[in-house]
C-alpha cells in the first residue's frame, strides 16, 4: 500500500472516530461528556494561558531523563545476560521480581524512601523500565549470530570495531522495540509521579481538573500530550530505526 493510500485511510479513521465521539456526546448530553469542540477549546483556553505548553514541556523533561537512564542501564543489564548464561542464572530472577512489582508501588516507595523530590520521581520512573528493557535486549544479546561473531575473530576485528560493526547492528531492532515500548510506558508512569508527588507538569493538572470534574479540560490534556509523544514516535524513533537498520535486505 502506498503512503497517500495509507495517509488517507488514517485520516478517515480519525474522521470516523470524531464523529462518534461527537454523536455520542450528544447523545448523553453531559457535561462528563463533552464532545470535540468542548475540549478543543479547553486546549486552546489552557494553551493561550501557557499553562499547557508550560506542563508539557516539563513532563517531556521528565520523560527524557527517565527514559535515557532506563535505556542506557537496562541495555547493559540485558547484553549482558543475554551473552552470560551464568550471569542470567544468577540475576535473571531478579530482573523477572523486578519487571512483576507493581508501578504504583514503586513509586510510593521511591517517594517514601527519598522524599518528594525531582530525583525521587524520576528514579521511579526509571525503576519500572529498566526490567522491561533489560529482558528485551537480554532475548536479543542471546539471538546474535555466532557465524558473524566467528567472522569477526577470523579478521581480527578489535572489540570496539567488532561491537560497533557487528553486534550493535544487529541489537538495533531490539532497541528500536525497546524504546518504543519505553516511551508508551514511560509518559504514562511519569503521569502517575506527577499525580502523586508532584506541583507541576501535565499529571498535576490532570489531578486538578479531576478534583474539578473537568472532563473536557481531561481530555484536552491527553490528547495533546498524547500529540507530542506520537510526534516524537514518527519524527524521531521511527527515522532512527530506518537509518540504524538499512544495512539489512
């Protein structure tokens, strides 16, 4: 299919959905309803006041630290015991108690633990990617191809060259799956820190229109944010997985 094709049955998809959202808002005729023109306006009133770009651009932050150090350690513990079975005998229960604690424990935990504070918050986040992480890049550290690993040696590749030209490569779509998830994980976990033990950013304010009954202006909170994730998905992640993996037929 080609991409004006694609484009275009996107478009009318969202154009369906509207549409029912609209109908259905009607049909109700509530206020705990409200349709697209009700919350398009919410987001253009929290907009005009910079309250929304404000909170956003905080929470991004947010997510930016605490998905950079959940990639960067959470990679390295996976690699690892993806190429040391004696290692992923001994610290893959671990990492298996680790990926099944609940996020909301976590969180309290770390607030609890180190106070109401930025690091406090961003640990937290971290904490509950870092497994998730970790087992994915763990299945494909033990996937990696020994033929290729053989070549390297046969050649006499230094490690650095070797991990640069023959392993990473070939990680990539591990990664890319990795930070994919990652990010759908770790917007939505920040959301919860911020709800909970936090004076700003796009959960703070999804906390204060629920104690208002505010749905529209709920609603108009999700779906920009949810914009700007989908806009760094489609701008930065997906370009990135198509430039690291043009090397493969």
């Amino acid at each position: 299919m080609s991409a004006s094709k694609r484009l275009l049955l996107t478009a009318a998809s969202l154009l369906a959905l509207l549409l029912f959202w609209q109908v259905a808002a009607l049909w109700a005729d509530s206020r705990l309803l409200p349709g697209p023109p009700a919350v398009f306006e919410a987001m253009v009133r929290a907009t005009r006041s910079g309250v929304m770009p404000e909170s956003i651009a905080i929470t991004l932050a947010r997510v930016a630290a605490s998905f950079l150090i959940a990639m960067t350690i959470g990679s390295a513990i996976g690699i690892v015991l993806g190429r040391s079975v004696a290692l992923n005998e001994l610290l893959g229960p671990w990492v298996v108690v680790l990926l099944n604690l609940p996020a909301l424990v976590v969180i309290i935990l770390c607030y609890v633990w180190f106070g109401l504070t930025e690091a406090a918050a961003i640990t937290a986040v971290a904490i509950n990617k870092i497994p998730n992480v970790a087992v994915t890049m763990r299945e494909g550290a033990a996937a990696l191809s020994r033929d290729l690993d053989e070549m390297a040696e046969v050649y006499r590749l230094p490690r650095l060259r070797a991990l640069r030209h023959v392993t990473l490569p070939q990680l990539v779509p591990f990664f890319a799956a990795s930070a994919r998830s990652g990010l759908a994980l770790t917007w939505k976990i920040v959301l919860v820190v911020e709800l909970l033990g936090r004076s700003n950013g796009v959960g703070f304010e999804l906390q204060t229109a629920f104690q208002l009954f505010d749905v529209a202006g709920i609603l108009a909170y999700a779906l920009a944010f949810t914009a700007v994730v989908q806009v760094i998905e489609l701008g930065l992640l997906q370009p990135w997985e198509r430039r690291a993996s043009r090397w493969r037929r």
